[in-house]
C-alpha cells in the first residue's frame, strides 16, 4: 500500500553556492545523497515528489521534478514557489548560513583586491526551514535534519523548537562522517519522542523517515 499517494512533497538536497566573484564561492561538502534517497523513497510511497537542488552530481529519482538553484536565495525563492501546493517539506539541503555581502563582477586580483580576499564580509542568509515552517498550515508537514559535531539530541531538541518544524532528523557529523558518505546513523526527533536509525544506508534512512512522516 502507497501511503503517500496522492501527496506532495517538496525536498531540499545538496549544498548551496556563494558566490564571492565568478570564479570563487563559500559551500559545504553536502553531496545530495541523503536527498536522492528521500526521493526515491517518497516516490516509491506514491509521492508526487520535487527536490529543489543546489549543485550536485548525482541524478535525482526520474520520477522527481527537479529544479535547479545555485545560493540560499534562489532556493528559498524555489520552495516558496512551490511550498503553497506541496502536503510535505523536507528540508535536508546543506544551506550556507553566510554568503558573501559584496559579489564582486570581475575576478579579483591578487595584490589590487589583497584586501577583498584576505578579509570577506558574509552576511547571514535566510532560513529556509524556518520559513516554511513559520508558513505551513495544519494541514501541511515541515521536516528538518540537524547536522551536529556534539551535543547531538540537545542540539536537535533546541532546533525543533527554535525552528518551528513537526520532525528534525539529527546526523551526528563529527570524524568526517555522514557528509558524502553512503552510510548514516541518526536519531528521528518530534514532539512526541525519539526514533533511532543505528546505522545503516540512507536509502534505509530515508525509508525510515517515509514511515515516520506518515505518522505525523
Ligand atoms: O541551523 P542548522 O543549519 O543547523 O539547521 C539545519 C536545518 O535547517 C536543515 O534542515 C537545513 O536544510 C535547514 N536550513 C535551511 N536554511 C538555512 C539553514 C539551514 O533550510 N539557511
């Protein structure tokens, strides 16, 4: 039985670039695995499914609609778009918090621009899980991931609330593990307790999840 026939779900996946200037940017590791595993999975459960995607090099679900963006902005500017219209948000992109303040036309030189380069002003990016969050209706389901080095659960816990969302998916990321990787462990996070992941793929993963929102 599909449970999520007749559902849609809105995923964000990969990292986001910032541009500095056109031949430099600020990104993260984030190789949009976890959100071509969501993909599938929901397609599979009978999900109409679209990812919203900062660069990455895998191919998403054929089944997925898939659009493109490069920064926060346009991603954020992408969910808003589509976010009216979808049952389910799952924010699992690695968003770049900071972005550079100036972007600058012409690649800047060393020497002329030493200073531009040695010292860059970021300036904070929108939150876009936050957003959604603080725009979904009752009837609509917001799903974070929590990437954490320490404190974990404690980390997770604080995000759930301050971020307003129904479920955080919490991936202990310190000794370079989770980011690019095939394998995850996470602990599933709502306001009515916890669900471990031990270990396993993130196909296995994003299974889990697909049952979990279903109970949302
Ligand atoms: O606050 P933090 O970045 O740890 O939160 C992680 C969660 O928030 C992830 O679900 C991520 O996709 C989302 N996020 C976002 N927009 C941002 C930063 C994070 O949607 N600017």
């Amino acid at each position: 039985m599909k449970s999520f026939s007749g559902k849609k779900v809105l995923i964000t996946s990969g990292p986001t670039i910032e541009r500095l200037d056109p031949v430099r940017y600020i990104s993260n590791f984030s190789s949009g695995k976890m959100g071509k595993a969501l993909c599938l999975a929901f397609a599979n459960a009978g999900a109409e499914v679209t990812v919203v995607t900062g660069p990455v090099n895998i191919e998403y679900s054929s089944a997925a609609h898939v659009i493109s963006v490069e920064s926060a902005r346009e991603m954020l500017q992408a969910c808003e778009d589509q976010f009216a219209s979808c049952d389910i948000a799952i924010c699992c992109a690695a968003v770049c918090d900071y972005r550079p303040k100036i972007y600058h036309d012409s690649k800047l030189k060393k020497g002329a621009d030493d200073a531009s380069l040695a010292s860059i002003e970021l300036v904070k990016n929108p939150d876009i899980l936050k957003t959604l969050s603080g725009i979904k209706t009752n009837d609509q389901r917001v799903i974070g991931f929590s990437a954490e080095t320490n404190n974990l659960l404690e980390n997770a816990t604080f995000k759930l609330k301050s971020k307003g969302c129904d479920m955080i998916v919490a991936n202990d990321v310190s000794a370079g593990q989770v980011f690019s990787k095939d394998k995850t462990a996470a602990t599933l996070l709502t306001k009515n307790g916890t669900v471990e992941f031990a270990g396993g793929s993130k196909d296995e993963l994003a299974e889990l999840i697909v049952d979990e929102v279903a109970k949302l």
